[in-house]
C-alpha cells in the first residue's frame, strides 16, 4: 500500500490574476484526483496568483468553460500566491514559463518541485497554457480543454511522487 505523508498533500495552480487559468486547472485536477484511490484522492488542489487581486470572482468566461463540463467555479475568489500555501506541497504547477521564473527568483525555498502544468506531457514545445482573459468564449474552451489534455499525465507524474 502506498502511504503519503500528510505533510506533503497539496498542490498549488498558479497563474497571473487567478481568475481564468488556475481556477479551472484547480478543479479540473481536483476532480480528477477525487476518482483515484488512496492516497491521490486525499490531496488537496489549491490555486493563487502571482499577481492577483484577492477576492475577484472567477471570469465569467471560466465559470461558463467549466459549467459545459460539469463543474462549478461560481464559489471561486482569487488569492495572491504565497509561500505559506507551498508549506504542505508535493507539487506547485504554473501556467507559464514566466510564472515558473517569478516563484524560483522570489520563492527559492519553495520546498516542492515547480512544473508547468502541461510538462508532464512530455511536449516542450505545447507545455505552456495560453491566457484567455480579455479573449472570447473561445479562447476560455481552448484553454479548458488544453487543462484537460494534460490531467492524465499530471495523475500519472503524482502517482510517481508518493
């Protein structure tokens, strides 16, 4: 039986405004980790951002993206990353390149590995997740869908590290 230490059962999302990108990866992976068996569907999936107004709602375009799939982000606010939420992490996943950078220069003691949330794919050249925000309905789709390819592998590299 595989046994996780409690100390290590969050992963934090992160993205810029926590309104878009992060949200839906939150609860896409959450739900995902929710089917699996123990230890996995313990984990706790949190997501911030590195450049967030806390309490801003989810974007319309994000919430409407995940309700054509089932899920609910009308609860979601948005918080500013911190390192308090990497205490208990086993993963911290950005969207961007860029972000993956702000976190190593201005958290370097983070504690837990930082991936971007696509690079367990093993697809360098597709592993950033574009920003919808000011874009169309469209765009927000495409984004989902692009958190979606890549939460099997996600699963799979988690499944690695407990």
């Amino acid at each position: 039986m595989i046994v996780m230490s409690l100390e290590r059962n969050r992963i934090v999302v992160v993205c810029t405004g926590n309104t878009c990108r992060s949200p839906m990866a939150e609860k896409l992976l959450a739900h995902a980790l929710a089917a699996e068996d123990p230890p996995l569907n313990s984990i706790d999936v949190v997501s911030a951002g590195v450049s967030a107004y806390p309490g801003e709602p989810a974007s319309g375009g994000a919430v409407r993206a995940l309700a054509k799939v089932g899920l609910d982000l009308t609860a979601h606010r948005s918080r500013s990353f911190e390192p308090s939420l990497a205490e208990k992490a086993l993963l911290i996943l950005a969207m961007r390149e860029s972000h993956r950078a702000y976190l190593k220069e201005n958290h370097p003691d983070l504690g837990a590995p930082v991936l971007l949330f696509r690079e367990p794919m093993g697809d360098p050249e597709n592993a950033e997740v574009c920003d919808p925000f000011g874009g169309d309905f469209g765009r927000y789709l495409e984004a989902r869908d692009s958190l979606a390819e890549a939460v099997p592998a996600l699963i799979r590299h988690i499944r690695s590290l407990v």
